[in-house]
C-alpha cells in the first residue's frame, strides 16, 4: 500500500513540479509572482478541451494547437501587461497579476459556464499495469512521464539553446544583457511563454482526474509555489524535487494521519521553509556585491 501511495503521490507531485516551474520561469526572469497562472491554465485547458470536444479535432491536432495559443497566451500577458510596468514597484505587477487571474475566471465562467466537464485522458482506454509489483494507473505514469520531459527540454532550452542562455542573462542582470546586445523584451517573453505552457501540461494532466471546471487550478497554484518554495526558487530541478516530494508527504500524511491535514500542509511548509531554509532545499541565496 505505501509503494502505491508514493507513486500517487510522484504523480501528484508531478503536477505541483509543472505550476511550480511555470511560476518560477517567470519569477526568475521578471521578479513577478504570477497570481494568475493558474487561471492562464485553466484558460488554455479549457481551449484544448473546446477543439477536442466541439470540433472534434484529434490529440494529434488538439495538442499543438493548444500549446501554440498558451504560449501566445503568455506572450501577450508579457508585452501588454507586464512589460509596461517593468521599472515600478514590484506591487504593481502582483495587482496587475491578481487582476487578470480575476479577469479570466469570469471571461471563462461566461464562455464555458460554471459546470463541470468530462476532460477524457488520452490513455483512458489504456488498462493498469503492475510495475515492480505495484498497481500503477496509466495517468499516473503520462503524468509522471510528461513532467520528467518537460523539467528536461526546458533545461535544456535554458542551458544550450541561444535564447535560453540570453533569458539567463536577461535575469541576472538586464542592463549588461542590454549591452550585450539581448532583447530582454523577447527573452522575458519566452519565460513568459514557457510557463503558459507549463501550466497548460498540468491542466491538460490534471483535468482528467479532477474534472474540467473554472474552479480547477486554483488549489493546484497555491502546491505550486509550496513545491517551489520547498525546493528553491533558484532551481528548476529543485523546484522539479520540491513538488515530488510535497505531493509524497501529503499522500502519505492522508492515508496514514489525516486527509483533512492535506489542506493546511501546503501553507505549513511554506512557513516553515521560509523560517528554516529561506532559499529552499536546493536553492541559492543570492549575494549583492555593495
């Protein structure tokens, strides 16, 4: 039973990883917690469930087509929302951020309504498999799955594509990658683009699960940024581990102590690593040459 809950708890875990990267992508480049991720998600799965459903598009079809709009979707947060207030107080970014959240439930409640929609996985029709001699579902293992891929092509997109190394320079430091000829406009757009994406992976995984409603992301958010803060802002895969294991203790306190403690374990940890390890497990504090 325990190897049963860890796994459901790696592919809760999984998803906290996937909103947990898309706030930090963002975070790390601009330094604006974005409170409306999880609706830009919820937004994007919703569009994916529209050509799936209405139009009867297939997965094949569906799929990139609803990755193109959430990284359209992020790019024109980006460019007329947040970009404009670059330079101000920080403040305003969160309020402009809080605002659009707000903003895009309702224009979602009024296209989709307020009820709840079957979202059928793309493995529904797949049966259970046993691995190492534990039941494993067949969304838990694409979740599981899907979130390794994502932390690694986003790595690397980072780490050894051009754009990816001018986003890290624009982060650090925007003047000097001025200097050096970056577009920090465009490289704090693909962060922005990047984390859409994020979040419409984990709407797409998660909606199968929890049904599709305007209400899904907002619990989801807030294990995100516990998973982020548990793992270090700093890090992706610290982020990546932060969210495994929030989603494994919470699964195993639930069986074992009490499922009503799930609700406030994402808060106390927040506070907790707050206290004991500001920049989290795997994260680095940042030093200010003065």
């Amino acid at each position: 039973m325990t190897a049963e809950l860890i796994i459901g708890g790696l592919a809760s875990g999984s998803l906290y990883a996937l909103i947990g990267i898309a706030v930090v992508l963002v975070l790390q480049a601009t330094d604006v917690p974005n409170f409306a991720q999880g609706e830009m998600a919820m937004f994007s799965t919703f569009v994916a469930y529209t050509m799936l459903n209405t139009y009867s598009l297939s997965w094949w079809i569906a799929l990139p087509a609803a990755i193109v709009f959430a990284a359209l979707q992020g790019i024109v947060v980006q460019q007329l929302i947040i970009r404009p207030l670059l330079g101000s107080p920080t403040i305003n970014a969160v309020i402009a951020t809080l605002g659009l959240n707000m903003a895009l439930h309702s224009v979602a409640g009024m296209i989709w309504g307020n009820l709840t929609n079957v979202f059928t996985s793309p493995v529904a029709d797949l049966p259970m498999f046993r691995l190492f001699g534990v039941n494993v579902s067949p969304d838990s293992a694409l979740t599981i799955l899907v979130s390794v891929a994502m932390i690694i092509v986003f790595t690397l997109i980072l780490r050894h594509t051009r754009a990816g190394i001018a986003l890290r320079a624009a982060s650090q430091d925007q003047a000097v990658a001025k200097l050096m000829g970056i577009s920090v406009s465009r490289s704090f757009a693909l962060a922005w683009a990047m984390g859409s994406v994020a979040g419409l992976v984990a709407g797409i995984l998660v909606a199968p699960i929890l049904f599709l409603d305007v209400n899904l992301m907002a619990p989801l958010l807030i294990k995100g940024f516990a998973g982020a803060v548990l793992g270090g802002l700093s890090s992706l895969p610290g982020v990546f581990v932060g969210g495994l294991l929030l989603g494994v203790v919470e699964n195993l306190l639930g069986a074992y102590v009490s499922g009503t403690f799930n609700e406030a374990l994402s808060f106390i940890l927040i506070i907790v690593v707050l206290i004991v390890a500001p920049a989290g497990i795997f994260g680095r504090v940042k030093s200010t040459k003065v």
